[in-house]
C-alpha cells in the first residue's frame, strides 16, 4: 500500500514538472540551473529599464552648472543664466538708445568719444552724455536693482506674494519721513534724502516690534504692515493738505519718483550700498530657500528661522530706504521684479540674481517711456511704474482667481 502511493505521488509530480528535491542530488542541480536562468532574464529584463531612467534623468542634470572653487561650489541653472543674460541685453540696448536719442540726439560714436575719451570730442555731447544721461540711467539701473532685491527678500521673508515694501508700509515710510523734512523742516535735498532713509528705517521697526510675538510670522508680518501703511498714507495727506503751497508743490513731486536729480555723488552711495551688502545676500540665498519649505522644516534642517527672517529685514529695508531717497517712492518695481523673474527662469524659490536685472530693466524702460512717450513733455518714471504695475497687479490677481487660489 505504502508502495503504491509513492509511485502515485511520483507520477502527480512528474506530470505538473517538479522533480521531487529531496531524493536525489540530481534535483538541487535542476533548481540551481533554474534559478540561475531566472536572475539572469530578470536581469535582462530590467537592463532596458535601468538604461531608459538614466537616459530620462540625463537631460535633467544638464539643466544646472555646477561650479567650484576649492571647499565652495555654485550650482547654476541653464534657464536662469539664459534668462540673465537676455535681461542684460535688453537693458544695454535700452541704455544705449537713452542715452543716444532725446532733444539733442548723440550718435554712437559721440557716446563712446565722451565716455571714453577719444576720437573727436563734441563739449554740448559730452555734457548731455557724462552729466545728464549717463548718471541718471545708471541710478535707474542701481535704483531698480535694489528695488528688486528688496522685493524677493520681502516676499521670501512673508511667504506671500503680495509682501513687497509698497505694500506692508516701508516706502511709505520712507515717503513720511521725507514729507517731514520737506515740509515741516525745510530741509535741503540731502535732508529730505535722510529724513526718507530715518522714515523707512523706523516704520520697518515698527513694523517689527509690533508684528513680534515669540518670532516673526509671514503672516502677522504682512498685516501689521499693510495696517501701518494705511496710518503712514493717512499722515502723508494731512502733511501736504497742511503745508504751505510752495511746500506741498514740492512733496507732491517728490512723491511722484523721479531721476531728474540724478548726480554721480548719489550714484556713488547707491553703488557702494549694493558692493557692501552683496556678501550678506549671498549668505542670505540658501536660508531663504529653505524658509519657503515651511518654518518647521526650515528649522529641522538647520536653519535658524528668526535669525534669517531679521537679517534679511534689515538688508531688505536698507535697500528700499537708499533706493526710495534718491528717487522718491517707485511704486510696484519691488512687486513686480520678482514675480517676473520667477516666471521667466521657471525656478521656485529666491532668485536674486535675476530680480535684481529685472527691476534694473523696468526702471530703464519706465524712464524711457516716461521720457519720450509724451515728449518734449517729461512724465515722472514713479507715475509709469505705478501704471504698469497696476495693470501687472490686477493680472497676477485675475490669474490667480482662475487658479482657485
């Protein structure tokens, strides 16, 4: 009985193809022969695969450049640097035609006679070029550079597109304490600049004092400000309904933004500002980048939320006060740089570099237009601005609503 049983389990297993294992040395043989076979189609199979995903992620590396400098390295995006230098042609060419073209047109080769000083000199070309045009497209390339640095700081610093120093109070700040010293000081132009510089500096720690609460939040950051902008317009219209006549024609120009008193001694302390806190953006790019992540993830990975959140503050309102005594307020570059920039790289996140010639290309082109759109008749660049960066704003809201945002 036992016999026949084993012959049937013998013919069960050699129907279905299995050889009984545990008989014979014969059957470990097979299945190692098997297994063997099996790895290596899989392994067949998942080559095509391996390659195909390394083929797909290829183009993605080259998308960035890294670059190295012994213990530093510099990562780069291909369509940032594009964009970069796009943005750096069209702002030389605007330049050029700005300072070629107007009342008295200069030709190239006069420009580069008075600029660099040789070839045949032309004194009336060399005044409009050297004392009137050179110094006021260059300050409407460092004033705009600065508005758009101080923009993106803001906006990474609020975690709010809308967070941007027009619109949470500290170039109305500025604006009062300009106003002040216009028209209750009578004071000089250098006067009116410092009393701009002590009037962003103090709404700004204003707004902080009053937004702290355990930290700074993007939020409560945004609402102290937009509240405290409101007071600050309130004021800046008593201030100019109560002047004298002469007083308040001169805040309301000054109130307009404009480079007509561009001079190279401003244009020095712009640059210097910007030479001077390049070393503290630079350190502040990598923080702010992980802040976007969330205050909670930001800290987990290291970051010291407060202390980045008031550093970059503090640069961002050095760079809006400098900008907005110089110029007087230019209403919605700071807004708008930013926004323009992240959409034109395609990269998330804070991209100086690019807000920086962005609000450097929409000042030169605001001035340009302001200039020559109504000629001889000469608009303030603060009034163009404003104008487009309404038109800008509504956009970005409308775009908004139809994202269900």
């Amino acid at each position: 009985m036992k016999n026949l049983n084993q012959n049937e389990t013998k013919g069960e297993t050699s129907r279905l193809g299995v050889e009984p294992v545990a008989t014979s040395q014969s059957g470990l043989a097979k299945l190692g022969k098997a297994a063997t076979q099996v790895a290596l189609e899989s392994a067949a199979q998942a080559a095509p695969l391996a390659i195909g995903k390394a083929a797909q992620a290829a183009p993605k590396s080259r998308r960035h450049i890294l670059l190295r400098l012994g213990p530093y390295s510099l990562r780069l995006g291909v369509r940032s640097l594009v964009v970069a230098l796009a943005l750096l042609v069209l702002l030389t060419v605007v330049a050029v035609a700005s300072i070629s073209t107007g009342a008295y047109p200069v030709s190239p080769a006069q420009v580069s006679a008075a600029i660099f000083g040789y070839g045949q000199e032309d004194n009336y070309a060399r005044y409009f070029v050297t004392q009137v045009r050179a110094p006021r497209i260059a300050t409407a390339m460092l004033v705009g550079a600065a508005l758009g640095l101080s923009g993106a700081l803001f906006q990474a610093v609020s975690g709010n597109p809308l967070g941007s120093p027009d619109i949470i109070g500290f170039t109305t700040g500025a604006a009062t304490g300009a106003l002040v010293a216009i028209i209750l000081v009578g004071a000089s132009p250098l006067g009116v600049s410092l009393g701009a510089i002590a009037g962003g500096v103090g709404a700004a720690a204003l707004v902080y004092l009053l937004a702290w609460k355990n930290g700074i939040t993007g939020n409560r950051l945004v609402l102290v400000g937009i509240g405290l902008a409101a007071v600050e317009h309130a004021l800046n219209k008593l201030l100019i309904v109560r002047a004298p006549l002469a007083n308040a024609q001169q805040a309301a120009q000054w109130q307009a933004g404009s480079l007509n008193d561009a001079n190279w001694a401003w244009l020095a302390w712009l640059a210097l500002t910007l030479v001077v806190l390049t070393p503290a953006l630079a350190c502040l790019t990598r923080p702010l980048s992980t802040l976007a992540l969330g205050d909670e993830l930001a800290h987990g990975l290291g970051t010291r939320v407060q202390a980045t959140r008031s550093g970059a503050l503090a640069v961002g309102v050095a760079l809006v006060a400098l900008a907005t005594a110089v110029t007087g307020p230019i209403a919605f570059v700071a807004l708008a740089a930013p926004h323009l920039a992240r959409r034109a790289s395609g990269a998330p996140g804070v991209n100086l570099t690019n807000s920086a010639l962005m609000g450097a290309t929409l000042v030169v082109v605001a001035d340009f237009v302001a200039q020559r759109a109504l000629a001889p008749t000469q608009l303030a660049v603060g009034v163009v601005t404003a104008t487009m960066g309404g038109l800008y704003l509504v956009l970005f809201l409308v775009l908004q609503w139809r994202k269900g945002i």
